[in-house]
C-alpha cells in the first residue's frame, strides 16, 4: 500500500464514515430501522437462496461436530492468538509487548451451511508465525461433514496490520440462508463491498456482491463513485436499495474488527456491539461445556502429572523445588549455599536449608491452561528456628524457605497458556533465570505455579 499524505488519509476516513454511519439515500432518508421495525420487517426480505446440493450428513448428535471443532481449535490456537491487532494495531499498554491481545474476538459459531449444525468461524493469523510478529489474517468457515472438517470459504487477505487496512463485519440475515461478510479496504481508494456467501455443494459461493468504491484523481484533486450490484453498474440510491437494513447487520453480528461507535456505525438499541463472538480460549471452554465434562476433574491425574519445578533467580546458588504427587501433597526442598561461610570444622562453607510437605484441595479447572488450588496443611521437617549442624565439613542451618513461605492459593499453569493473561510478578521470577529480558514468548512453554500471597513463580524445564 501506498502512503498517502495526511490531507489525504483525512478525506478517506471522512468518506469511509459517511459512508458506514448510515448509508443513506439522497435527501438524507435512512435506511436504518428501529429495532421494532427490524422485527415486523422480517417477512419483506426474500426468501432463503435455494441450494446447489445439501451437506451429506443431517446430525441428529452434534457432538461429533464439537469433539472435531474442540480438537482442531486447540491445534490452531497458537495461529488464532497470533492475530492481535483486531481492536487496535498491535500494542496495548496494559500489557508488556506485543505478542498478544487477550481482547481478540475472533471465533464464532453458526449455521450458514445448512447443516443444521453450527459451523466454526474464526480468523487467525496467516502463516508463517516465524515471521512475529504477522501482519496479515485470514478468515475460515469450517464444517464437519462425513466425519471430517472441510474448508468451506477462507479469506486469505482480511485484516492487514498496516497503514489503511481494512474493515470488516460478518453477519446473517433473518429468514437468509448463509453468511454476509461486509469489507472496507481504504488506501488510495475507499471501497466498500458486500459478499452474501450462500451453500454450494461442499463449499460457500458468492451469491450477491454488492460494491461501492470511491476513487481519488489525484490529477484533478477529484473524488468518482462506482457502484454495482452483481457485477452490474447501478446508482447510489440502486447500491444502498440492495443493502441488509442495519438494524438486521447489527442482530446478526458474528464477528468485526472496529468498535462501531469508532466509525460512526450507531448500533440500534438492544444489540451487544460484540455480537456473537468469543475469544479462542472462551470457544474452548464453551465447546467443553456443550460436551458437558467442565466439571469432570480428575485430580489425581492432575497432581501426577506436574513436573518438578523450581523458584530461583538464576544468581547466587540457592534455589526451591518442588515435587508433586497425586494425592495433592507437594515436597518442598530448599536451599541456599554460601561456600564463602567457613568455620572450624565446617571449611567447605554454609548451606540453609529447609524442607516441608505441602497438602493441596479445592482443584478447580478455570480453562484448559489454568488451575487453581488452596494449600491446606503445610507439614515441616521438624526444624526448629536457628538450628543448625556440620556434615561432610559443611554447616547446615535452618531457614525459612523462599517461594512458598505464606501460601495459601495457588494457581497452576500449563504449556501454552498465554503469557500476558498471566500475573506480571509470576512471568517476572519465570523470566530471570531464563534471561528473556523482552523476548517474551508468546505461549507459556512450560508448566508453572504462583503463590498469591508470596507473589512468586515456580516453572518447570
């Protein structure tokens, strides 16, 4: 894309509001309706298209569907949380860099395929992610048919993360089979177009296409209008005649990029400006619960599968591990060596150390990266305050442990969870000794624990 000149970009955007902010007709009559209006008006809209054929299956248990659709949004997460400039280009200040905007809400669900089951949308960044941060997003209409997810309608181009960029909304109409998808590319042209995407055998096709470009001549400092419908060059007043009424956009929103209010698009009363969508973690848990196993915790399982981990800095030489086991209680080493503290009968230096078993309860699944639990009973070794010993020519003393001195809640992370979801002084001590400085990664790599009421961060290898 070309850099326009600020004048320029300042006329686009004025153009670009005018026309989201109401469509209207000449006189200034406009084409929004009141949401009572959106009701009664329903039955003035044409007919549901009719297919080209129908999906194979007619599933009277759609589970099959979820279980494939929880499955394959777990292996794509990482490319769905890799678009994260939907609701502003990149940064947000309440977070540390720019890896992820946990505000991105780009996975829906809806029946645009006929299927009587719901179809998975979603848009997620497009590939390679070696190249992070992306600057491009795709979108993707997924259905489940004869046992396998098909791809029935991608945008490989949507959302640029660049100067001018792109607008877009998608949405279902009352009483219309399939989905519209609404995009605004403005560079040195505003253009504006309407795809109403309709079944067609193993795939959605375009069945209306309704466009409207402003083009700038830079020779004359003039601005012309193209409008057409279906290919077919037609007046303003004929564009905006073949327009969904906003009032239906708005009750079917899905999915969009821009807060409406930002560009002028005045939601009618009573619609959620968020429309149906959700972030990639909220669409996993929601498939969970339409499985119905968000509450099927098996703790022992659980416990037993955390790694050891440890809480140190990465300088000096002391450190606290941690191991647990399935019964929920957790072994607590620590030590800290100091070779320079030497004495008679003691010249290979100084060692405090402390070890206790803490007992863990009250499990509790906050999503599939997240864990909660309180330490309930904390059992020590049996060390009394400044007690101390030589062994093989080393003092040993006791000492309260470090990381876990005051625990009571406790959360427990797994890989991939997204790091700025996670509190800043647990990705704090995680960092150090790993030297990340501010090459966060994106997803947690390893599995975590953070003590509330310590404010510390233990991590596996």
């Amino acid at each position: 894309m070309k850099r326009m000149s600020g004048w320029i970009a300042l006329l686009l955007c004025l153009a670009l509001f005018a026309a989201c902010s109401g469509q209207t007709q000449s006189g200034g009559q406009s084409r929004d309706l009141p949401s009572e209006e959106a009701e009664d008006s329903a039955a003035d809209l044409p007919p549901a298209a009719e297919s080209a054929g129908q999906p194979e299956d007619d599933f009277s248990d759609p589970a099959l569907a979820y279980e494939t659709y929880l499955s394959y949004l777990q292996d794509q997460r990482e490319r769905i949380l890799g678009y994260n400039w939907q609701k502003g280009y990149g940064y947000d200040e309440e977070y540390e860099n720019f890896n992820y905007n946990p505000g991105t809400v780009n996975v829906a669900f809806a029946d645009v395929w006929g299927s009587s089951t719901p179809e998975l949308i979603y848009l997620c960044a497009c590939e390679p992610l070696e190249d992070f941060p992306p600057y491009m997003a795709e979108l993707h209409v997924m259905a489940y048919d004869a046992d396998a997810l098909i791809d029935l309608y991608s945008f490989t181009e949507l959302d640029a993360q660049a100067g001018g960029g792109m607008i877009y909304r998608l949405f279902t109409v009352p009483n219309q089979s399939g989905l519209w998808l609404f995009t605004n590319w403005f560079s040195e042209d505003n253009a504006q177009e309407y795809r109403h995407l309709v079944e067609d055998g193993k795939q959605l096709s375009v069945a209306e296409d309704l466009r409207h470009i402003q083009r700038y001549d830079y020779e004359t400092d003039l601005w012309s209008l193209e409008c057409s419908v279906n290919g077919e060059e037609v007046t303003e007043e004929e564009y905006l005649e073949a327009l969904p009424p906003k009032a239906f956009q708005a009750r079917g929103l899905l999915l969009r990029n821009m807060d409406y209010e930002e560009y002028g698009m005045g939601l009618p009363s009573g619609y959620p400006a968020n429309g149906a969508g959700m972030t990639v973690d909220e669409a996993i848990d929601y498939l969970h619960a339409l499985l119905g196993d968000t509450l099927r915790i098996d703790a022992a399982a659980f416990f037993g599968s955390i790694p050891e981990l440890y809480f140190a800095s990465g300088v000096g030489g002391w450190s606290t591990t941690i191991q647990f086991s399935a019964d929920g209680s957790v072994e607590l080493s620590f030590h800290d060596s100091d070779m320079g503290s030497t004495g008679e009968g003691y010249p290979n230096g100084t060692v405090y150390v402390r070890n206790c078993v803490l007992h863990l309860a009250e499990l509790e699944r906050l999503d599939d990266y997240r864990w909660t639990a309180r330490v309930v009973e904390k059992n020590l070794d049996g060390l009394e305050e400044g007690e101390e010993w030589i062994e093989d020519e080393i003092r040993y003393v006791w000492s309260e442990p470090y990381g876990l001195t005051d625990a009571d809640r406790v959360y427990i992370y797994l890989p991939g969870a997204p790091t700025n979801e996670l509190p800043r002084e647990f990705m704090r001590w995680i960092s150090m000794p790993r030297a990340w400085g501010d090459d966060v990664p994106l997803l947690l790599p390893c599995w975590g624990l953070y003590s509330v009421n310590d404010e510390t961060g233990f991590s596996g290898e």
